[in-house]
C-alpha cells in the first residue's frame, strides 16, 4: 500500500487549492498517518464482511407525501450570487 | 470486395419517475414550476439536511424492472458519486454503484414490420437528477463561451431511474424500436411521463461497429445530446458511418464523448472534463440498505398490467390487426383499453381498431379531448359496430351517431329506435324513392341516358337526401342503375 | 448555592414549581456569560434575545399549568447544530456569516422540553479535533485551567457547562469528542447509541459514526437531558424507530450483580503513574460498590485510530463537498466555477479540516479504495465484534477516558499524536455502543489539579444500565462536585501563551 499520495492530484479531486508549501506539508503528514494505517494490513479480514452502518436497520423509506419547501427569498438571501430567481455561479469550463 | 460492417449499440435511458415529491425529501417533483421555488434542506444540501427515500420511487422502480422480467437482488444500497458540478448541491450525487436495484432482463420490442426483438438488459438503478444550468453569454445559450451560468435547482433531487442495455442492438431502427418500447412499457407502468421534450427521458448511445461475423468488440463512443427519437435514429446512422469510414480508410476509431449536431446531422467530439473522472464511489452512511422481501416482489409482479409487447402480440396473433393499427393502438395506453373494451362488447376486432383509430381519433384529434374522455362509452361504439354490421344503420348514419355520442354519450340503439333512424332495406319502399327522383329530374336523366354518366350520384344523392339519409345506399345505387338501364 | 451552580434537575423541578421563573434562570446563565466568557470563551455567540425570548415562552407555559421535563434549563448547543434564525457556523471561516433556516430535531426537542438557548458554543472546525484549538473563530479555554484546553471537538459546550455558564451542553460524538472533552471539564459526557438521537440539522462531519449527546455537571442531568432529545426522528434515516426505555427514572446507587468488563488491551502500565493510580483506583470503586470485575478482551481494539482516521475522513470528503461558494456560505470569486470552488475551499477550510477532506479523498480514490477504506470497513466489522463478544461476559466496561489529563494550549501541534487522543474512544464508536465519560478524580501537574474521566459503556441500547453505573459511581465518589475556578471567577493562568 505504501507510496508516496500525489497531494496535487487528490487536492483536485477534493477541489482545494494548495500552496506549494501545503503540498509539501499535508503530504508529509499524510504519509505519517497512512504509515500507521498500513497497521490494518496485519488484520485478517479476508472473510470479513464491510460495515457500511453498525445499525441493523433496513428498508427505511418515507410516504410520497408533498412537505413545505422554502420560501424562495430565504433562498435566494443566502446564495453569495443571484440573477433574478436563479442561483449565477462563474462560467464552467468543463464539457 | 468491400468488408461488411456490423453496428453494435448499447443504450442508457435516464428516467425521471412520476413521484408526487422528489427522491430523498417531500419538495413537490413537477415540471416547470417558478425557478428555485421546489427547493428544502435537503434538496438544497443546506449543511445538516439528511435524506430519507421515497419509497414509492423504490416500488416503482421494481416494478419497472419486473416488467423487463430482471432479477430483483434481495440486498441493495445506495451509494455517492463524488464529482463537483454547481447544479448538484451535494457535490456527490446519490447513486446505486454495485448493488442495483434490479439486475439484468430484457426489453421486448417490435420493428415497422411487426418482427419481435429482444435487448438484454444489464441493469437499472436508482439515482437522483441534478438541477438545471442556463449558461448565459455566449448568445446560443451552450455552455462553450459562456460567461456564467443561471441555476434553477427545482429539478435537483427528482427520482431518476437508470436503464443501461447490453451492447446488444445492431442497427438505429432497433435502437429507435428498443427506445419506444422502453418507453411504452414505462408509461403502461404509469411510472414516468417518458417526454423527451421535457427531459424526463434522455439517452445516451455507446456505438461501436465490427466486421461481421467478429466477436470483440469495436472501440465505442458515446453519443449525447440526442432530444428525439429522430434525433437518436439519426445520430447512430451517422456515427456508425463515421467508424466505418474511419475504419475503410485505416483509421482507428477513438474512445471519447461525442455530442450529436441535430443542425448539421453529424456528431462532434465533446470537450472533456478537465477533472479526472474518479467518483469514488461509497455506501451512502446516511441512508441503510434496501432488503426488498421475495413476498412483496411477487405482489408487485401480480400487480403488473398487461405490457405494451404482450398486448402487441395478443393485438396481431389473436385479433389478427395489422402491426401498423396494434402499433398505433398501444403507443396510447388509454386508446388501447378503450379499444379492449369495446372489442369485448362488440366480439369485432377489426371493425372496433377501425372505429378507434378512424372516427373516434378524428373526433379525438377534432376536439382536443383523448377518446377514453369522451362521453362515447366503448360499449356505444360497440353497440353500433354491430348496428353497422347488421346493415341496420349506414355509415352515414353512423357517422352522426358517433358524433352525437362523443358529445352526449348514449346508446346508438336507443338513439336509433327513438328516432326511426333505421336504414331502409325495403326494396319496394327504395323503388318508390327512385322513381320520384327521376320523375323530378327529367333532365338529368336525359343527360345520363345520353352518356354522361358521372351525373348518376346526384341522382342517388336526392334519392338519400328524400329517404333522411336512411336508405341502404348500396341498395339506392343498385335500383337506380338498374331502372335507368 | 448560586442560581448558576445547580443542576438542570434542580432548575426544572423548581421552575416546574413556580419556586423559580425561567426568566431568572436565565438572566444569572446570561450574566455569568458576561462575567466568566471573556476569559473561558465558550460561546462563539451569547444568544441573548433568543435566550430571552425562549424564557418568556417558558414562563408562559408554566404559568399555563404546562409541566416541561427540562423547564428553564439553560443550554449551550454546540455550533454544529442548526438553530433557525441564528448563525450556525461550525467554527469555519466558510459558515462565518450563515444563518440557518430550520432546526436541528435534537435541538428542537430540547426547546419544546423548556431549555433555554444561551448561546452557540465553539468547537474545532467541522467537529474535527480533540482540543478545540481547530476553531477557526475563537479560542477556548479549560474553565479548571485557563492554560488548558477544554477537549473537544465539543470543548465550547463542555466549557459552557463547567464554568456554569449552562447547566446541559449540546455536543456531539464521532470518535469520542464528546467524552474527552467531559474528561477535561470534569463533566459528565454521552454519547447514546448510534442512532438514538436524531443528526437532522447537526452539520454531518461522518455521517456513520456522528452522534448527539449532553454535557452535564451530573448523571442525572444527562440522563434527563438524553430522556428528551432521543427517540425516532423521520428525518433521518439512521435513526432507530425502536422505543427509548426512559433513562432519568430511576437510578441506582450500587453496583451490586454488575459485572464490569475491564479492557485486557487498555493496559493501564501504559499511562502515567499518577494516572494509572487513579484508574486503579476507580476500578477498586466500581468493585466496592458491589461491581465485579471481568476480565476481557477486544482483540482488534489497537487498529481503532487507523480504522477511525480512514472512515471518518472518507464520509468527511464527501459531507464537506457541499460546501462550494454556490449556495450559501462564502464564496471567493473567480473567473471560472472550479477556480471559484478551490478559492472558496482554500480560504474556507482551516488546515485540520483539508488533512481530513484530502486524505478521505485519497482512501476512496481509485486504486486506494479496496486497501484503505474497504479494509477499515472491515475492521469496523470487527471492532464490533469486539464488542459483542465482550458484552457476552459483562454488562458494561470501564476504561479510561483519555491517555493524558488537560494539556496546554498549543502543546500538541503534530496532528498524529492528536489523533492518538481518542485511542479510548473510538472504538466504541465504531461499534456505535453507547459510552460516557464520568468524572474519576484529579492529577496534580504543574501547581494545577487537572480532572481525569472513567470511560464506561455499554451494549447498544442499554443506556439506562449504564447511566445507572455512573450515577451509581458519581453520588459514591462525589468527583464532579468540585466547582470550576473560572466559574467561582478565581481563575488562574489566563496569561499561558495560547
């Protein structure tokens, strides 16, 4: 498991800007923590099943029954950017 | 010799299920509501909002996959699917990734000519639809050039129901037949709207082409931004056409996303996504898992209607319509229930599809109101085909009884035993109609006799008009030539 | 005994009464903010007018010949909960100026019972930290040593109650952040069964091992106070629908017939002389009172903090995706979306909070999934294993609540050994029993008496048992009497560096 975590490739998946200085910091304290993570690979987990959630609770569903939803000002007052009734956000670039 | 290729075509439908509210919270699920006006907590992703799913948008999935005769897993789940987009509040959006509500089956379809097909299916799952992006400066409204964008989140959240096939379709026509199929199934299940208009169906097609008789498959591309059947009927005949070319030229078919031009008729490479596409999928802790019991899966089978296929095979193998009239019958579920009935009224299959798909959708098509709402009851309709059967009013008569129906209802019978609307079959009674009308029309007889013969519908047009329409006409035609002979 | 030294049983039984107005209750809590929270800084915000406002309702109600279960009580409630019309910010600069809409339902239920919101207490960012000194809006100070840090993440709520500026504190649990700080602030801290208490409106750090509970200066206190905000909430799908078997009723005051797990792997050798004496001799208490203690073993029980620092930052990087610029919050502007977003999430997040997102990134990302966090998932399966095994040859275990008394602010600066802090409680979370901590006794350091906390818990579900081993332990020992020199205003040692 142990290799060095590109820092750069996972800040962009997580959508955070890093200064060179964090890249260099975070990745070394990442490597710290992953190194005593590497810990679990002693457990013999090979039929172990995952947990996902510790309740044995399944099937939780709700009726199809309209609820109030927000008055739109309140909405709207909240957003950092608005346009009229919409939400205006910067151009995306991506596709 | 030039090689012969094979098209093969997969295709994934995204549904929006018709729920009374969304997937994960009680917002009301409608289209074209004001903008941000269908928005909570949870659909809004409001820091410590939580989901809790809509169990009819469950149920109905399951019975869309029992349609498709699929496995209904005993365990399933929902999980995230983490990418950022600004009309997906989340950033992740809740997804099914490796336990799928339903597993594998197959659309039933059938081509122009009545041939049935079969397309397996992989899987179908249960997620939840984004809000809407209006992107704003670049003057065509497409997001390439724009200087920002407008978001309505009314729609994020909506139940959306996922149905990827087996690369198993090898032409546009069957992938255009798979679709509306799907589509029909879907909308007898009453779980979905299916407009692609309004984009609560959309699709996408992975299209690769092989030489024939080859089993690997050929590197694949995927179409988007398909709004039509035509559309997609278009988009895959010419993108198989694009391969081949490629390939007739020793070129090398390239893995990508393409977007279809509907303006120019031809597919464009679609830019990437600048992000990697890593959507580490996990089970969503916020929600548990699904463990649908064998006992509520069979009450849901027995619950199924009657499916769009089987009633196009009972339609052409037990009626004996032609794939045309059975086709046009099913693509409206109301129309083929009221045809139903009244062919069970009327024991006449193919005078009742005559009746629905003529008059009664002209009626339909005149007014604006679908014939099941009508006030023309199938068993009327019924009770005058065997009216018009029997010879016992004419098509004209029928004609203005349909009419009178639709707008009133009531029994063609009574209407026609009320009024002495019967038709004349007496002989000596017709006779008697005739000859007043040559007497009258002296001149118009001379011209007959001196050869012109077309005049001799007016003849028998005056000879209706003085019986009320009631006469047989065929009856009118007969004695008519025969006196003038 | 001063209005803001007694207990919320106290306060509820005599507002209930009319011997008390809420209004008065309220004021001293007030007061004792203005007097006290400059140099404890517990609240992020003192919510006086809803203070107020909640107190007039409340006498309202009383007067009306309504009987509230916790009339007049005042409340700190943790800055991650929602509380409508009122800045909920989780200590990060990216929720500074965000108001909420709606309310949490724990806290919401807390409200109907009679609390009365003081105000919104700090913690580090987004829950996750052990010190508080994550805060990203305030400093906050142990209340027992000015010097100190309170614990955390709840460490503002824990605060709040030790230096007697609310009698019940909101926190919440995710890998013993509210236990540890009730260790530090000699309180009472709990942390139910997962899914005993609703997390609708509590801001999610992760999702699967999250958990509200109270702090209180006294057993009964938190077992009045989890009598209130328990029990099915609809809004949330985690939440268990079964009945919760009321805890406040009746409490023992022996152990007699209980048979006390004690952790072969916690080996108390491991610790400080001077701590390992007092665990000794909390153990020898639990016996006296009639407990007998087992031995037992949680075998994977050492795994706890890698499995723990996989599945929290794994359910972390996607709870905190939301928070964009888009729709609320801070937004820092860019010419294009994704410069927007990481600008946003860079000046947003405090460094804890960007450790945590990236490395839950990295465990779910492809190609890392299957080692990191489809493992740690199946060390969780173990983990609760562990647990059930154990709780097959005792009814509830002891152990210690954290590996070191209060440290001063700034001591610890190297993240892993901070993550280290919850080494005694994460493994109940994992296994998503309920635990607590309950005040054991003091360690002299540095010319200071600095409070130490037993850890015990139970089989899920069997918070009654176990809020009765503490209460039980509690009114024998009589460890949590001992007032706070912030709250008595003679506190000492504001000057450390910070």
């Amino acid at each position: 498991m142990s290799e060095k975590i590109n820092v750069r490739y996972v800040a962009k998946l997580a959508r955070i800007a890093l200064t060179d200085d964090e890249v260099d910091r975070f990745g070394a304290q990442l490597a710290v923590l992953l190194e005593h993570v590497e810990a679990l690979g002693k457990l013999d987990v090979g039929a172990v099943p995952a947990t996902a959630q510790v309740l044995e609770l399944a099937n939780v569903t709700r009726d199809d029954k309209p609820a109030p939803c927000l008055d739109r000002d309140t909405v709207l007052g909240q957003a950092p950017r608005t346009q009229g009734a919409f939400v205006r956000v910067p151009r995306i670039l991506a596709e | 010799m030039k090689a012969t290729y094979e098209a093969v075509v997969g295709i994934e439908c995204h549904v929006e299920l018709k729920t009374r509210t969304k997937m994960f919270c009680g917002c009301a699920n409608a289209f074209g509501s004001e903008p941000n006006t269908n928005v909570c907590p949870v659909c809004l992703a409001l820091p410590g909002a939580l989901p809790v799913p809509n169990g009819v948008a469950i149920e109905q999935t399951v019975r869309a996959g029992l349609a498709f005769g699929a496995r209904i897993p005993a365990y399933s789940k929902f999980d995230r699917k983490n990418y950022f987009y600004p009309d997906m509040p989340k950033n992740y959006q809740i997804s099914q990734y490796d336990m799928p509500l339903v597993q594998g089956g197959e659309v039933r379809y059938w081509l122009e000519d009545g041939t049935m097909k079969r397309c397996p299916l992989v899987r179908i799952h249960l997620e939840e639809d984004t809000g809407k992006s209006t992107h704003a400066g670049s003057g065509d409204g497409r997001i390439a050039g724009s200087l920002y964008s407008l978001v309505d989140f009314n729609r994020a959240g909506v139940p959306l129901m996922e149905c990827v096939s087996e690369p198993a379709l090898h032409s546009a026509a069957d992938a255009v037949a798979y679709l509306a199929s799907l589509r029909r199934t879907l909308m007898e299940l009453g779980v979905s709207d299916v407009k692609m208009e309004e984009g609560s169906l959309r699709c996408d097609a992975n299209v690769s082409v092989r030489l024939a008789g080859e089993a690997a498959l050929g590197t694949k591309t995927e179409i988007k931004n398909m709004n039509s059947f035509r559309s997609v009927q278009r988009a895959i005949e010419s993108e198989v056409d694009r391969q081949i070319s490629l390939l007739e030229r020793g070129e090398r078919v390239v893995q990508e996303t393409r977007g279809w031009d509907e303006a120019n008729g031809v597919t464009h490479p679609m830019r990437s996504k600048e992000q990697a596409h890593d959507y580490r999928y996990f089970p969503d802790p916020d929600l548990v898992p699904l463990e649908i019991a064998g006992d509520d899966v069979e009450r849901l089978r027995v619950g199924l209607p009657e499916l769009p296929w089987e009633r196009f095979e009972r339609y052409t193998r037990a009626f004996g319509l032609g794939s045309k009239q059975a086709t046009q019958l099913i693509d409206t579920p109301s129309l083929a229930r009221y045809f139903d009935r009244v062919v069970n009224a009327s024991s006449n299959p193919q005078q009742s599809a005559n009746f629905v798909l003529g008059e009664l959708s002209r009626l339909a098509n005149d007014s604006g109101v679908a014939v099941a709402d009508s006030k023309a009851e199938p068993e009327g309709v019924a009770e005058l085909i065997v009216l018009v059967e029997a010879r016992t009013v004419n098509s004209k008569i029928a004609k203005e009884l349909l009419e009178r129906m639709w707008r009133n209802g009531g029994s063609p019978k009574a209407i026609v035993e009320d009024e002495g609307l019967a038709q004349t079959n007496d002989a000596d009674e017709i006779e008697n109609l005739v000859e007043g009308v040559i007497a009258a029309h002296a001149s118009v007889v001379a011209d007959y006799r001196a050869g012109k013969s077309n005049v001799i519908g007016f003849l028998i047009g005056q000879a209706m008009k003085a019986s009320r329409s009631k006469a047989d006409p065929q009856l009118v035609s007969e004695l008519m030539k025969k006196r003038l002979r | 005994m001063k209005l803001v030294d007694r207990s919320a049983f106290d306060v509820a039984r005599d507002v209930n009464a009319r011997r008390l107005s809420a209004r008065e209750v309220t004021d001293a809590a007030l007061a004792q903010a203005d007097a006290v929270d400059g140099q404890v800084g517990a609240y992020l915000r003192v919510e006086y007018d809803l203070a107020r406002a909640a107190a007039a309702r409340v006498d309202a109600r009383i007067a009306s010949g309504e009987r509230l279960a916790l009339a007049g009580v005042p409340l700190a409630v943790k800055d991650n909960m929602c509380v409508i019309g009122t800045r909920t910010t989780c200590a990060s600069r990216i929720l500074e100026h965000w108001t909420a809409p709606y309310t949490a339902t724990a806290v919401q239920r807390m409200l109907d019972a009679g609390c009365i919101p003081i105000g919104k207490a700090n913690l580090d960012e987004f829950a996750m930290g052990s010190s508080c000194e994550n805060s990203a809006l305030g400093v906050t100070r142990n209340p027992y040593d000015l010097s100190r840090v309170p614990g955390g993440s709840s460490g503002g709520s824990a605060a709040a109650v030790a230096a007697r500026e609310a009698a019940i504190g909101m926190g919440s649990d995710t890998g013993g952040s509210i236990r540890e700080p009730g260790a530090f602030c000699n309180l009472v801290g709990f942390k139910p069964t997962y899914g005993r208490v609703s997390r609708y409106g509590l801001i999610a750090f992760a999702s699967s091992l999250d958990q509200i509970g109270p702090l209180t200066r006294t057993v009964r206190d938190a077992a009045m106070a989890y009598d209130v905000m328990s029990g099915h909430d609809p809004m949330d799908s985690t939440s268990l629908p079964r009945a919760v078997e009321p805890a406040s009723r009746a409490l023992p005051t022996d152990l007699r017939g209980l048979r006390v797990g004690i952790v072969r792997e916690f080996d108390l050798q491991a610790l400080a002389p001077a701590m390992r004496t007092i665990y000794e001799r909390a153990y020898a208490e639990l016996e006296s009172l009639g407990a007998a203690l087992v031995d037992v073993s949680l075998p994977t029980v050492d795994y706890g903090v890698a499995t723990y620092y996989l599945i929290a930052p794994a359910e972390c990087s996607a709870n905190l995706a939301r928070f964009d610029g888009v729709r609320y919050g801070l937004r820092v502007d860019a010419a294009d979306v994704g410069t927007m977003y990481e600008q946003t999430r860079a000046q947003g997040f405090g460094p804890e909070v960007k450790r945590r997102v990236l490395i839950g990134t990295y465990a779910l990302s492809s190609g890392y999934y299957d080692a990191y966090y489809v493992r740690a998932q199946k060390a969780r399966t173990l983990a609760a294993k562990d647990f059930a095994v154990a709780f097959g040859a005792c009814d509830i275990i002891a152990s210690p609540a954290t590996s070191c008394p209060p440290f001063t602010l700034g001591a610890k600066s190297d993240p892993y050994s901070m993550y280290l802090m919850d080494y005694y409680t994460i493994p109940m979370s994992l296994a998503g029993v309920p635990a607590l901590s309950v005040p054991c006794g003091w360690v002299r350091e540095a010319q200071a008496d600095l409070p130490l906390g037993l850890q015990l818990a139970a089989p899920h579900f069997a918070e009654p048992l176990l809020l009765g081993a503490a209460h039980a332990y509690e009114q024998a020992t009589g460890y949590s009497a001992r007032v706070s020199p912030a709250a008595a205003g003679s506190a000492t040692g504001i000057e450390e560096p910070a």
